[in-house]
C-alpha cells in the first residue's frame, strides 16, 4: 500500500483531480469532521462523492480533528493569548510564562504562521480524547489497512492546506499510524515531501 495525505485548501478543483490521477489513487479517505466549504463547494461531501464515487470515502467520523480548537486557535491569536473568553481551553492550557513566550520576539515565534505552528503541534492533542483515538485506531485497522486494500494507492485528504497546521500530520502521521508496523512512510501529495515514523526527508524522485 502506498499512503498519500493532501490538503486542499483553495485549489481548483481540475488540479486536484489531475493529482490524484496522477498518483493513481485508489481511494480517498476524506478526514474532515464537516466537510463542508461555503468559497469552495466542489470539495463539499457531496459534490465529491458525485464526482469521485466510490473512490471518495467519508471518515471524518472516526478520523476528524477538531473543531473547537481551530476555533480556540483563531480567537487566542486574535487576543494575543488574553483570556478574555473563559470557554476558550487553550487559555487554561497555556501558562502565562509560555503565553509571554509565544508573543515574544523569539526568532521561533517571529511570526503568527510559526505561532500557530507550535500551539497546534503541542496543544491540539489535549482536544483529542483517548476514546476518540482509539475510535481513530480502529477505523483504520477495519477499514483501510485492510487485506482487500494491501495493493491500493489511498489518499487522507483534509482541508488546510499546510499539513503543520492540520491534525492530518499530528494526529494521523505522528500518532495513529504509528500503531501499524506496516506503514513505513506518507507521501505529501503534490509536493516532494515524505513523511516516515521518525523524520522527514526530500525526495529526488517519487
């Protein structure tokens, strides 16, 4: 099996189909909780279980993020880490030494892109329950790294378009796919990225 992830964020939909034609993927397990897009409604479940047919496959059931804290994300950057909102949980998660941190001058945190970066890489996880992971771990075990699937070429698309931002990498890649021995690397469909169990490395030719 050769795994591929992708996000697509504004893209065409014709450039999303020719990629996906040309990795010759077989199924496209779509890990967006709502799968819904108001500026770009032919990524929306429907329009592409019309078009894709059974080569699209909803999962965002069992393998979606989080809602709430891409909300919690946007309003803690929007008020500089200020807790203005108690219901915002990132506000409880981060101390203020951190928050002074994040908000710095830090070439780490130069900029709201790296800011957001590092928030979802060490904070997304506590959004996430462990029953909720597990639902994750055997969906995947019953319905992709299944005998009927070993020769496919599949696909988890989601929406953000850069995976660091986006559940896809920190959930799926360093998380769930670690509980198959199998799965050896993930391809970043479109660019010359592959994702392996423990690091990343460019790829000459893929």
């Amino acid at each position: 099996m050769k795994i591929y992830s992708f996000g697509h964020g504004a893209q065409p939909f014709d450039e999303f189909l020719n990629k996906i034609n040309q990795a010759k993927i077989n199924i496209i397990f779509d890990m967006r909780e709502r799968p819904f897009s108001r500026y770009y409604p032919y990524f929306n479940r429907k329009a592409l279980e019309k078009k894709l047919g059974e080569k699209y496959v909803f999962a965002g059931g069992f393998l979606g993020g989080s809602s709430n804290f891409h909300n919690d994300l946007l309003e803690y950057m929007e008020n500089k880490g200020k807790n203005l909102t108690p219901e915002n949980r990132l506000s409880s998660l981060i101390d203020e030494k951190t928050r002074e941190k994040i908000f710095s001058k830090n070439m780490n945190f130069s900029n709201d892109e790296k800011r957001k970066e590092w928030i979802t890489e060490n904070f997304l996880k506590f959004y996430i329950p462990p029953q909720r992971r597990q639902q994750a771990i055997n969906f995947l075990k019953e319905k992709v790294f299944t005998k009927e699937n070993e020769d496919k070429i599949i696909c988890f698309l989601c929406s953000e378009k850069n995976y660091k931002f986006c559940h896809r990498y920190y959930l799926l890649e360093e998380d769930w796919l670690k509980e198959f021995p199998q799965v050896k690397e993930v391809f970043h469909l479109g660019e010359q990225l592959c994702k392996t169990i423990n690091k990343e490395h460019l790829l000459n030719n893929y």
